[in-house]
C-alpha cells in the first residue's frame, strides 16, 4: 500500500465518522525541509562552525587543485 492508498482509506474513514479530511500526500514537504535545513543550520551554530556556507565551501575544498610542494611529485595533469 502507497501513500495515496493510505491516504483514500484515511478519507473514507474521516467521512464516514464525520472526522475532518486528513491533508493529502505531499501537502507539508516543502515546510518539513525548511525546518530540517533550520534545525542543521542551529546545530551548526551551537557547535561553534559557520551556519551557511558549509556545502558550497566543501565542494570547493575538493574540486580545487592544490598547489604542489617544490620538491614534491607534480600534479596529475600539470605539464612537466
């Protein structure tokens, strides 16, 4: 049974009992990803690290090249 099974027995039920309609599928999603978002960005905060950025700082750190050391092997791709 999916969501939109649940959800058709939930409204039979509620009109039968004179019960008001449950909201349908999906109807809350979008107010239940601001609070996660919300809730990460406050535990970010409590644990002292920056509360946006976080991401966008990462992908950074891992798609940029670091530059080699002078003694060390050069990087892959870097023309000898």
């Amino acid at each position: 049974m999916n969501a939109m099974h649940q959800y058709l027995f939930d409204t039979y039920r509620a009109a039968r009992l004179g019960e008001p309609m449950p909201p349908a599928p999906g109807t809350h999603d979008v107010a239940v990803l601001r609070s996660v978002r919300d809730r990460r960005r406050f535990e970010r905060v409590l644990a002292g690290r920056p509360a946006r950025g976080g991401r966008l700082a990462a992908l950074r750190r891992r798609l940029r090249p670091r530059a080699s050391r002078p003694g060390g092997p050069p990087r892959r791709g870097a023309a000898r």
